[in-house]
C-alpha cells in the first residue's frame, strides 16, 4: 500500500480512469450489449465430441487463432493508454509479448460463465471438455479455475480496465529500456484502480486478491510456453506454416 | 527486439480508429 503520491491529483486519477476505461470498451472484443444479447447456449454433446475428435495439431491451431485475435484487440487497448505510446519502442514491444496473453485471461471473465463453467469460444460456450484434444488438460483446468475465481470478484468493467492496465504496465519485466518510466505509469494506474475501488466502496480484501491474481497469470503463461515447446517439439512444422504470425512472434 | 516482432511493430505503428 504505497501513499499516494503527491504529484498526482484527484482529478488526475479521474481523467486516467476515464482514459483507461474508455479505452477498455472501445477495444473489449464483445461489448456489454453484445455480451447480453448473446445465447447462453453451449456446445451439445455431439458438439463436444466433434472437437475431441479434430486431430490435436487442428485444435491447436484453432486456439491459436482465437487467441491472437483476442491479442490484437488487447494491443489496441495498450495503444490508448495514457503515456504507453511515449514509451520507446523496444518496452511497448517487451510490456506486448509479456502481457498481452494475460490480459486476454483477465478479459475472458467477461465472457465466462461460471454456473455452467463455460466459456464463450467459436461461437457457444464452451465446458473444459471442448479442449480436450489439445492434450493439456492441467493447462485448461487452470485457466477456467482462473476465470472463475475472477468472476467471483465482480468487478466492473472500470475496474476490470484498470486492472487489465496495471497487469499491462508490468514494471518488472525483463528486458525494459526504460523501466523507470514504466514503474510512474503502472504506479498511476495503481492509484487510479484504488480511488475506483474506494470509491465503488469495495471491501479492502480486492485489491489484495488482484495482487495475487497477478502471479497466477505469469504462471498461466508460462505453462502455455511450455505446453507450446512441447508441441511444437512434435509438430515444428504445423506451428511453422499454419499458426498466426502475430502468435509465433509472440510466443515463438 | 524491433526486428523480431515486425508485425507487432506494425500494430503498433497503425493510427488508432
């Protein structure tokens, strides 16, 4: 709990929570409406098997076109956060690569269901058995475990941007040129997430849980590394011709 | 770090709509 720091105002952290708010659900992929609007239908059994029966490289590579399309709406949420583009080049890239898949679990709160545990994918929602024939049913199992228990905390979308920032503004990745600069950023965004939190009257446990929340997605992501070098170890030439550009620029 | 993520840098560099 550092004090806040006394060069940002109020209407500082104001300004910053409309920004980043605004830029959340101008770049969120589905929007509240939208998500509403949704059938809350999921796969039927016939569905569920036609998937565990695709070949593992095809679900494989299904997933990883979903996720760099998430990725890409997460970029475009980066861009319009206050101060993220007058970083120099080489800590957008590095804050991107690093952070950019845990943002796309933290969003996908948005488009779980935690009653059914399911969650929105190809066009229905989708139980941890669709994702059967990728072969990493620890892997899965943790990111649904994941999504709910960020569900259980209810944030709202302003508090869900804020976080998606703070998580973005990594501070301590490795690799940053300019690190300082990242650390005043991702320490604005922190006061601004408390002043929402204070100000939405959210007990005082949240901003605990989130800070935990924070370490189970580095480890979501590195277990997604290794269960990608484990198969790419079998199937280098799948990954090489038919996986997104953008996915092997991230993760390769 | 720029010329292993080219087309990162280019989502980068498009302008915002």
């Amino acid at each position: 709990n550092r004090d806040p720091s006394p060069t940002v105002s109020l209407a500082e952290l104001d300004h910053l929570v409309q920004i980043i708010s605004k830029s959340h659900l101008e770049t969120c992929q589905y929007l509240r409406e939208e998500l509403q609007q949704m059938s809350r239908q999921n796969f039927q059994q016939d569905e569920v098997e036609s998937y565990q029966s695709k070949p593992r490289e095809a679900m494989w590579q299904l997933c990883a076109v979903k996720i760099t399309e998430a990725i890409q709406y997460v970029v475009e949420f980066a861009k319009r956060i206050d101060g993220f583009m007058d970083l120099c080049q080489n800590d957008q890239i590095v804050l991107l690569k690093a952070g950019s898949l845990e943002v796309v679990f933290v969003r996908m709160c948005r488009v779980f269901d935690s009653q059914s545990n399911s969650v929105y994918f190809d066009g229905k929602f989708a139980g941890p058995d669709v994702f059967k024939g990728l072969g990493c049913d620890d892997l899965i199992s943790s990111v649904f475990d994941f999504a709910k228990s960020m569900c259980s905390l209810h944030l709202t979308e302003d508090e869900l941007a804020l976080f998606s920032a703070f998580v973005l503004l990594s501070a301590d990745r490795s690799w940053l040129q300019e690190k300082l600069q990242v650390e005043k950023l991702q320490q604005k965004t922190q006061l601004a997430l408390q002043h929402v939190l204070q100000k939405n009257q959210r007990e005082h446990g949240v901003l605990s849980k989130l800070r935990c929340k924070v370490s189970a997605l580095r480890s979501l992501c590195s277990r997604h590394t290794e269960k990608l070098s484990a198969f790419r170890a079998v199937y280098p030439d799948i990954v090489q011709t038919h996986f997104p550009p953008l996915y092997k620029e991230l993760f390769g | 770090l720029k010329e292993k993520h080219k087309i990162l840098h280019q989502l980068l560099q498009n302008s915002t709509s």
